[in-house]
C-alpha cells in the first residue's frame, strides 16, 4: 500500500500535462496531474475540490469532483493566496512557515 501510495503521489502532484486524450479517460478511475491540481489553486472554492489521491470515485460519491480549474490550466496559480510573493521560494522563509 505504501508503494502504492507513494507512486501515486509522485504522480498526481508532478508537473506533467498528459494529452487530453488520455487524460480525460484516465481520470475516470485515477486520479490526474490535471485534476488533481485545481485542489492546489488559489482560489478558495477550488481548495475544496478533488481530494482523492488515487482513484477519483470519492470525489464523484460525494460531490466534490470538479473538471477543471475556473481559469484552466495554463492560467491557474497555486497555492495560497497569502503566500504568493518570492519569499516562500527562499529556504529560511520555507523553513519559518510552519511556524507562522
């Protein structure tokens, strides 16, 4: 399971974009870069969608799967609105977030 788990994670959170061809059937059962990223973007609302870190039918069952980000994928930002400057990037401001 933990294999299994790390696999996954490593594969929905990299930065790959799949051919919407393969994508959009893929995320049918598993869970996508694509769809996993609208869950990192700074929007709000957007937070709220998408959990699932491997198989999508969670997210179907109860309601909080979401296509795609509002903005689409070449406009979507993510992470935390507060935190959206330079300093995050520096590995003492890395560090000290936790903290704050």
């Amino acid at each position: 399971f933990e294999a299994w788990l790390a696999a996954n994670a490593a594969f929905n959170h990299g930065n790959l974009e799949l051919p919407r061809w393969l994508d959009r059937p893929l995320r049918w059962l598993l869970v996508t870069p694509d769809m996993h990223l609208v869950h990192h973007s700074v929007l709000i609302d957007e937070q709220q969608h998408n959990y699932g870190f491997a198989l999508t039918w969670w997210d179907r069952l109860f309601g909080s799967y979401q296509n795609e980000s509002a903005l689409g994928r070449e406009k979507q930002t993510i992470g935390l609105a507060e935190l959206q400057s330079a300093a995050p990037t520096r590995i003492v401001a890395s560090l000290k977030l936790p903290l704050t």
